[in-house]
C-alpha cells in the first residue's frame, strides 16, 4: 500500500550488515562478486565503458548470494514476456524452460521472423533473464514465458492480451515485462495526450483506452479492452506488471499503456513502470549527483510514484540468428526503456526468489523504497506500508523514485521514525504492530550463567530467527546471536583485597558450629537447645551456616557457592536451631520483602534444613537438603525482551554435603559438594518456553597447612564449579512470516549438557616473619572455562609484601589489560 505526502524530511537506511534476506541466502565473497561482475557475458553488454548497468543496481552483490547451493539468480521462478519478433533459437534462451503462448498452436498467433531489423524481443530476454552463458540477465536462471504483441488472433488484440496474462498468471510468472506501446505521429501517445482525448470527446476512461487500442469506442472493441484491464488487475494479484515508459525525452509524461493505473483505480498495487536514463558517474553511487543522470527517454510523470529510473542506454543487445549462429547488437547506439524495464522484470524475480513471503504489492514496495534517490531532491514522498510497517520515500515527476538498488533491497531497510529491527510474538505482524507488541532485535536477548557454559550455545547453533525492518520484511538471524557470553568470567584476583589481607595476623582455626548469624533482626526465643531469630537481607540460617562453619577461617568457603545457594541472598526469614548432643539441627526460611516503588528485598524463596554431625575440633559433616524459588532467571542466567525470563519461576530441590576433618593441629581437609534439580515455568510474553529437570552439580576439595616453616600457611583448592549436566530448554523460534503477515512458530528442545567441565586450581602461600613484616604469593588456573571444550587454559597470579604501613603488590589476571601493581601506606594518629 502507499500514499503521497508533502517533503516531509525522513531519514532512510539501508543497513549493510549480517542479517540479510528473509530465506537462506548468504552473501558472497568480494571475490565472488568480482568474478559475477567481470564476466565476458557480464562485461560484452556495456558498450560505452560506462558503469555497467547492472552493477549500478547492485545485480553482482545479489547474484552472489547462496542457499545449499543455490545462487540468487532468479532459479525457480518465470518472467513473462509481451513483446516482437521472439526467437527461441536464440542463445540467451539456453538452459531455462521458454514457454511459447503465440507459436501458432490451436487460437495462437504466431511471431514473426526475427531479423536483422526486427529482434526487439532478444533484447527484452536477455536484460531480464539471458543466460549466464550467452549474455547474463539480471535473473539469468529465471525461465521465461513469451507471447507476441503484434501478432494476434481476430480483429482486435485485447482479448488476446488478456488470455496471454492469464496464461502467465496460471504458469505462475512472478513478472509481466511490457515494453511497448502506442504511438501517433511517430511519437508516443502519453497518459496526459489520453487522459485529454477522452475529456474532450465526453468518454469513460475505458472507452478512451478502446479507442487508443481498437479504434472504436463501443461493442467488441469496447468489451475486448474491459477484459485485458480485468487480466491486467487478475495478475497483479500473483505478479508484477513492469512497463517501459517510452524513449522520447520531448514529451511531457510517460507511455499511455504504462500510466493505466491514472485511469483504473483497480491497477497499481504491483505495478512499475521504467524509464530510459543515461549514468555517466563512478560505481559508488552513495554519492551521485543529478549531474551525472541524463534523461534519454520519457519522464516518469503521471507515474512517478511507482516509477525507475534506470541506464538502458548504450548497450549491446541480442538481435536474431543468422545461420545458426546467435547475433547481437555491434554498432552504438542501442537504448531504450525497452530495455531498463527488463532488468526491473529481472529484478523482481530475484527479489521473489529472496523473499518467498512477498506478495507482489509487497515486492513492489520493497524495490521502491530501496531505490537510490539520492542524486535528486525529492518533490514528494511516498508512505509505503506493509502489515502497519511504514517507510517513507521520496519522489521526482522526471526521475521516479529513483535508480533500483536490489542490493539495499535486500538489507533491512528502516528510518529515523523505525530505527530498530522488529521481533513479533503473537499471531500476525499487524497484531504486533497496532497492539505495540513488537521489540527490538538488538536488545533481545539471553545470557546464560557460567553453570550452562556453552550448552544453550551450542543447541541454538544452526537454527535461525526472523526479525523484520520498516517493511515487514522478514530477514533470517542466526540465534546464536542473541547469546550473550559476558555473563561468563574467569576468576580473577583482586589486588587491593590480597594487600589488605596483609594486615590480618594469620588466623587459628575456627573450632566450632557458626553462631553469629548475618542480619539477624531479632532473636524470637532462646533457651540451651533452641534458639529462634528473624533475619533480613540475609540467607537461611543452614545456609549461612554452611558456608560459615569452617575449620580455617583464612579459606572462605563463599568462593564454593551456587546460583541457588548463596550467603548475602534474601529477603525476610526465620530460622532455628536445635542442638542434638554433639550435633545440631537447623531450619530456616526466607522470602522477599516488596517495600514499595520497586525496591525489592532478596529475590529468593527458600526453605531449608541442615543437619550438623561430629566434632567441628576434629570432624565435621553437614548435610543440607531444601528447595528454592528463583523469579526471573534460571540458575543465574536471564534474558532480555523477547528471550525475557520476566515472569518465571525456577524451582530447584537441593541436596548439599560438607566434610570437613582435621589432622593434627596443623592440616585441614575440607569437601564440599551439591546435588541440584530446577525447572522453570514459562516467562511472560518470551520465546523462551520452560525448562524442566535441570540437573546441576558442583564439587571442591580444599587442602591448608600451617606451620609449614614457622609462622607461615599454604592452601591447595581444586573445584568444579556449578555445572548443568542434564536437562531440557524450551525455546519458540520463529518462521519466516506468511504473506499476510500471519506467523507461525516451532518449538527447539535444547539438551542443556555443555562440551566440558571446568576444573579450577589454586595454589597460595603466605609467610609473616614478624609482626611487620610478611610475605604472599598466589596462583589459580583454570582449564576449560565456562565448561567450554575449545576455551584455553587461563591463570592469575599475586604476589605482595608488607613492611610495617607499607604494602606493594603486582597482580595479573586474563586479559590484555590485566595487568596491575598497587603500593599503599597507612599512618594511624
């Protein structure tokens, strides 16, 4: 659909960038497109060593796309061509199914003998779809339907006209190229000279036509042409009717034949009509100027808004066959929008092979709006609208809408007003459109935790999206894309931490159960065995005290938590303790506090028990056992508008076991391990489906030894952290759009298991000589982070030293800029 409007200002981009057409299709190579372009077949068509023709319209960058492959040049779909003197012998009809509607069958006419002087119908041929062999077309692969303009059964040729569209229509031609048209007094009769003769003599507009046509206003003559402009209308329904809009530069509009959409309202919607101009500038056309555009045949006009300007000037074209032997143009000059409408004829039919969702009208809008008007300056625009999608170009009454650049047509084409490729979640585009519901493609997306490493990755690889630009146009987006890895770091050390270590004398082993608990609020009751408080912005009592119980309190046992478990999480809780002889037994719950404005208090639900056995002096187990409740994220991993995970629960059921023993008074061994189930409800208005029997792991061991050479400590880790290694994501992708904007959708079961599990090391060591001075030095390594199989093997190290007030130390960590040294002072007064 479109509409015309003032000069409004609008801007328009062609985005040039990874998404690409709404199929398969991959762009080539620079060398590809050199190849293409360079051809003997390509370069034999330019006579005057201009720019060539095609290249201007961007045909080498669009020829070189691939799908499984298959090229972007037209395969799988038909031209029809209306035109004279067509000779199927000719070689730029090799290799391409030519159906012949006018070659003297039952009710056929039959085409005259192409000569020497009568060949027009080879020019029109190859310009749409001559074959790569001969002389390339713009679809060179596409195949072609021919009928005869000139010849015809009966008196009278519009209902001859109108069979042949029919019989296009039915063989499923994409393109009906017309270039052709009346004349009267040796020059073109245009749609201004019509539109007056039939003011004048009181006429319909379909009397006026027959006239024009038949020379009579009445009877058979009038009836012939109601029902050519009722086929015209009929194949605009699965075509495009392309028109040459005539080559005298002195009149004042375009061909008669080609502006009848001026007089039938039913015309129009995949209508196009090419003009003859002559380009003299370079193949970087971002920059061209109107200076370097000549017109060389009839202006636009009346048609303006549905019409090209295109270099069909100064070219070779196929003739006729002498002998055997396939003849073309050798002598300058050869032009004509005879030849410019063809290879808009030839480029539509890539852009259907582009974008099967297309319907004509849609086609149309798309190679208007993507023209190249930047050479002129615009006397109006034109509001193209797709599904409730709008884009706005500008035209001129000479130059039409511009010069075709099927290249851009090919990109997501947006403007200032439509900045943002589109993702829609419902069931149509419109739906999505008139109710807001779209979201944009740049900020949709899903970062998963470290715990998933590369499994939602990996089972997203190979499959493919559809967002949409300014024209509802679909373009294919590779998803993994929308997979965001920055969630997933190394470890790193932090200088300034290690230094203010340095200050703390080495510690004594802790050798009880913890009891002061973080945030506690208020103690309800206490009495020898039970003790009951309430808790804020804290975890869980067992949880709290599981990471907190620790034999050495130089090893924080926090480094060791999992999405789930964490020890600064929560909301408001109660929890209890209840002292068994040597053991003891904890429960706790917590759940967040809205305080209003959107200031939440803890994000987790949690109801946890714990139970502690044995000696913490010599040895300890604990065992914990809870269930959780996450909003809004799946183990640590969320997403963003349309992968959003606003809305759903993750629910996970855990199982955790400390051991922790002491041998001697100077070595302490510590193991920690998890057991995890989550699943998660479906996100409002996401992609993203559920996720169901999330099963996760993670394990340490932990070596310290004191005393090792006097007053010194030495600490071994090695860990794997939080590792999915079982379960199940559902994600809805997205089909390519129907033609009517309706969207279907499939659903992709992701196996959550990454490629490898990650093993972490450390090793640190620290000296105090005296009460001044002491010593540290630490190393961690990592081997395939993120549970990723091709990551590299990553290390940090410290080293640092304190002098009384004086601390230096040198840290690196991964990362180009990872290096760093720090030296603090402290004076007390």
């Amino acid at each position: 659909d479109s509409s015309t409007s003032g000069t409004t200002s609008v801007t328009i981009t062609i985005n040039e960038y990874a998404l690409r057409t709404g199929t398969t299709f991959t762009e080539g190579t620079t060398d590809e497109q050199n190849t293409i372009k360079n051809r003997s077949t390509w370069t034999a068509i330019e006579a005057g060593g201009a720019t060539h023709p095609y290249e201007q319209m961007g045909i080498h960058k669009v020829q070189s796309f691939s799908s499984d492959g298959t090229y972007l040049t037209g395969v799988g779909k038909t031209i029809h061509i209306a035109d004279f003197y067509c000779d199927t012998n000719h070689d730029i009809y090799d290799n391409k199914t030519i159906t012949n509607l006018d070659d003297g069958g039952s009710g056929e006419s039959t085409f005259g003998a192409a000569t020497s002087s009568n060949n027009h119908c080879q020019g029109v041929a190859m310009f749409a779809a001559g074959d790569v062999s001969a002389r390339s077309g713009v679809a060179p692969d596409a195949d072609l339907i021919l009928s005869s303009i000139p010849d015809f059964e009966g008196s009278n040729e519009g209902d001859d006209y109108a069979r042949d569209l029919d019989a296009a229509r039915v063989a499923g031609a994409i393109a009906s190229n017309q270039s052709w048209g009346y004349n009267v007094g040796g020059t073109s009769y245009n749609i201004s000279e019509l539109k007056t003769y039939i003011a004048n003599n009181d006429l319909s507009n379909a009397e006026g036509l027959a006239v024009l046509m038949h020379g009579s206003s009445s009877g058979q003559d009038l009836t012939d042409v109601n029902t050519y402009v009722t086929a015209l209308n009929n194949f605009e329904s699965s075509g495009v009717v392309v028109w040459a809009a005539a080559n005298d530069s002195g009149e004042t509009d375009a061909n008669a034949m080609a502006a009848l959409p001026e007089l039938f309202s039913s015309l129009g919607e995949a209508w196009i009509v090419a003009n003859v101009v002559q380009y003299t500038g370079d193949s970087d056309l971002s920059n061209a100027t109107l200076s370097e555009f000549t017109l060389k045949g009839n202006k636009c006009g009346s048609t303006k808004e549905y019409c090209l300007s295109v270099d069909g000037w100064d070219v070779y074209a196929a003739t006729y066959v002498d002998s055997g032997v396939s003849k073309y143009n050798a002598s300058r000059i050869s032009y004509g929008s005879s030849w410019s409408a063809p290879m808009v004829s030839g480029g539509v039919a890539l852009m259907s092979q582009a974008f099967p969702n297309h319907t004509p009208e849609q086609l149309v809008d798309r190679i208007l709006a993507s023209a190249n008007n930047v050479w002129f300056t615009p006397e109006g625009n034109t509001t193209f609208t797709t599904h409730g999608n709008s884009i706005t170009h500008g035209y001129h009454s000479t130059w039409g809408q511009g010069l075709p650049d099927f290249y851009a047509a090919l990109s997501p084409i947006t403007t200032n007003a439509n900045p943002a490729m589109a993702l829609y979640m419902g069931d149509s585009i419109q739906d999505g459109v008139s109710g807001g519901a779209s979201v944009s493609l740049a900020s949709s997306s899903i970062t998963p935790s470290s715990s998933f490493g590369d499994a939602i990755y990996q089972g997203l690889s190979g499959e493919v999206g559809y967002a949409y630009d300014a024209l509802s146009g679909g373009f294919k987006y590779d998803m993994t894309t929308r997979i965001d890895m920055s969630n997933n770091d190394v470890q790193t050390i932090n200088l300034t931490s290690e230094l203010s270590k340095l200050d703390s004398p080495l510690s004594l082993a802790n050798l009880s159960w913890k009891d002061n608990f973080s945030q506690v609020l208020s103690k309800l009751s206490e009495t020898d065995k039970l003790k009951t408080s309430l808790t804020v912005g804290a975890s869980s009592l067992p949880v709290q005290s599981f990471f907190g119980s620790n034999f050495d309190s130089s090893i924080s046992l926090n480094d060791y938590e999992t999405p789930y478990l964490e020890s600064g999480e929560g909301g408001i809780g109660v929890g209890a303790t209840y002292q068994l002889g040597s053991s003891r037994l904890l429960i706790g719950m917590t759940n967040p506090i809205n305080q209003g404005n959107d200031n939440t208090i803890g994000l987790r639900k949690s109801l946890v028990t714990s139970m502690e056995y044995g000696n913490p002096s010599e040895t300890a187990v604990t065992v914990m056992v809870g269930v959780t409740q996450d909003e809004d994220s799946l183990l640590g991993s969320t997403g963003n508008d349309a992968y959003s995970l606003s809305g759903a629960k993750s629910n996970t059921t855990f199982a955790a076991f400390k051991a922790q023993t002491q041998l001697g008074r100077d070595l302490s061994l510590t193991g920690i391990a998890t057991l995890a189930n989550t699943n998660m409800t479906k996100p409002n208005d996401s992609f993203i489906n559920s996720a169901s029997s999330v099963k996760s792991t993670s394990i340490s061991l932990i070596a310290n030894k004191r005393g090792l050479f006097g007053d010194d400590n030495m600490s071994f880790f090695v860990s794997q952290p939080n590792r999915v290694s079982d379960g199940r994501l559902s994600i809805r992708l997205s089909n390519l759009a129907d033609s009517d904007g309706s969207l279907t959708y499939r659903n992709k079961d992701i196996n959550l298991e990454p490629t490898a599990r990650q093993l972490d090391y450390g090793l640190s060591y620290r000296k105090d000589f005296d009460n001044d001075i002491s010593f540290s030095v630490k190393h961690m390594m990592t081997n395939n982070l993120n549970h990723k199989q091709d990551s590299q093997t990553v290390s940090s190290s410290f080293i640092g030293a304190k002098y009384k007030d004086l601390k230096v130390g040198f840290a690196k960590n991964p990362g180009e800029e990872s290096r760093s040294a720090g030296i603090s002072y402290s004076m007390q007064f």
